[in-house]
C-alpha cells in the first residue's frame, strides 16, 4: 500500500506538471537530439523494496522520437527480487522553458519484469529531461507496467551526453 501511495503520488505530480508546462513551440529552439546513458535511484514498485538502482539512456531516432531504454532493480537476486527491463519509444517535446533545458517527453514500448516468472507486457512512460550542462542531463520518469500485477514506479537520476 505504500509502495503504490508514492507511485500515485509522483505519477500524479508529474502529471500536474507536465499539463501545466505549455506545449507550445518556443521561438527559441534547443536541440532534442542528445543521446545519453547514466544511472540513478529507482522508487515506487520495485520488486521486495520501495528503493532500488536505474540504469537509463536515451538514443534519437527521429526528430523528436526516441528509445529509452532502462533497467530498475532491487538488486535482491536470490529468487524473489525484481528487475524490471523497460524498452520505451518517445515522442520529445520541444523544450517548454526559455532556456531550452527542460524537455519532457511520453512514449510506451515493452516492460518485462522478472519478478518470479518472467512477465512481459505493455508500459507507459512519461518524463522529463533536463539539460544542467552540454554533458550532464538530470531526468525523471515515471512508469506504467500494464502486466501481471501492474507496477507503477520512478526513476531519478544523472546522464553523460554523447
């Protein structure tokens, strides 16, 4: 029950925040297309604790479309832990601050979970990028598993761009 209260709790916030971001193209235009890989804390549903590791990355495919690949873990590998592998495809937003930084983004893909059998099943994600310096993105997201017992959970962390 907890687990799920501050799943709902950080879905519902970045929810809020994004509806209150304006969508709308800025005249000045920052670029969408960085790649990164970093790592960072898993919350929310993750597998037999509320806090685990992430590991993120994001790779452009297109204008505005992207992988995000990720993996979050207890890092419990005796037989009843969890790790979730995530394979998103994102529609990136033009960024909705003046300075360009902050770029939010929704996509879905693929969720397979090893939490006692392997699941595998549809996921919703939605997040934020932003760009602290040309190589250092802190990011966010928040993500949907629709299989089995559905799981909802974050992840916050740090990316090196290439």
């Amino acid at each position: 029950m907890k687990t799920r209260s501050i799943a709902a709790i950080a879905l519902g916030l970045t929810a809020a925040s994004m509806a209150a971001l304006p969508m709308a193209a800025n005249a000045q235009q920052a670029p969408t297309d960085y790649n990164y890989v970093g790592a960072g804390v898993g919350i929310g549903n993750v597998g037999t604790s509320d806090v685990g590791l992430s590991v993120n990355s994001k790779f452009t495919v297109a204008d505005s479309v992207s992988l995000r690949p990720g993996v979050i873990s207890d890092l419990n590998f005796n037989g009843d832990g969890a790790t979730s592998f995530l394979l998103p495809v994102t529609y990136d937003f033009n960024p909705v601050t003046p300075n360009g930084r902050l770029l939010p983004y929704v996509g879905g893909g693929l969720s397979v979970a090893t939490e006692g059998s392997t699941t595998v099943g549809p996921l919703v994600t939605g997040g934020v990028d932003y760009r602290i310096t040309e190589r250092v993105v802190a990011n966010g997201a928040v993500n949907w598993s629709l299989h089995g017992n559905s799981r909802i959970n974050g992840t916050v962390g740090l990316g090196y761009t290439f």
